[in-house]
C-alpha cells in the first residue's frame, strides 16, 4: 500500500512539473513593429506599457545593433535556465524557467535600430502573480547591459 501511495506521489508530481510550463503563448513576436501588450494581471513589465504597474523603460544602445544584439544574447546566454528560442534580425525570445517547479517566462526583445533602442517584454506563462520577478529579472539585464 505504501508503494503504490509513493507511485502515485511521484507521478503527480511529475504531473505537476510538466505542467508548470504552460504552452508557448500565440501572442508572441513583433506585429507591425510592436510587441504584445502585457495582461491585465501584474505578471508582466514591457518597455511599451504606460501604465506605473507594467512600464519599464527600454534599453538603449550606441553603435551597432549587431554589436548590442551579440551583447543581450550573452547576457541572457548567462542565466542558469534560460534558453533562447528565437534569434532573428532585430528580434529575441527567450525562454526562463524558475528552479523549483520549471514554471516558464517569456522575454521578448525588438530592436529599434532608427531609435536606438531595444523593446523588452517579459511575462509569466501561468498565474496571475510573479512576485517582481520579471521586474527584477529586467532590472538585472539592464544593470549587466549598462556595465561596460
């Protein structure tokens, strides 16, 4: 009887991480030189946003964008489980999964080479809540961005 509670322990929490990762949004990408606006819920910051709650100012370069690009892609490269997914001209998804339960973020980059500068959003897949982890997530690039 023991075992089979044990069984059914571990295979419900396998269950459960599996699930923590939720599936790839459909709303991501650059639509008319535009990333998604972010929910209603406070599990997302965007560069684009006007309101206090999601508004994050973007990132801003000199110079070549291939040379900015080649930086944010170490720069996100560096993060224990974070995967980059897409790599395009002037644009970055990413994926970062929390350590506990695998529960995935996605943080989008677009580079606006006329203005100089690049675009972020970052949002959780699942819930309502993140804590400020996107926030500081973003807060972090943007130090490591700025270092040198």
């Amino acid at each position: 009887m023991r075992s089979k509670l044990h069984a059914g322990f571990i295979v419900g929490v396998c269950f459960l991480l599996i699930c923590c990762s939720g599936t790839k949004p459909t709303t991501l990408g650059v639509k008319q030189g535009k990333l998604s606006p972010c929910p209603d819920s406070p599990n997302c910051v965007s560069s684009t946003s006007r309101d206090s709650r999601h508004a994050m100012e973007p990132l801003g370069y000199t110079g070549d964008m291939q040379a900015a690009k080649q930086k944010l892609v170490d720069i996100v490269s560096s993060f224990k489980r974070a995967r980059i997914m897409v790599d395009e001209q002037d644009y970055i998804h990413a994926e970062f999964a929390s350590a506990l339960f695998k529960f995935v973020d996605d943080v989008e980059f677009y580079f606006d080479d006329e203005h100089k500068v690049i675009h972020f959003r970052s949002a959780a897949r699942l819930g309502k809540y993140d804590f400020g982890v996107n926030r500081k997530r973003m807060d972090k690039i943007r130090q490591r961005f700025y270092k040198d």
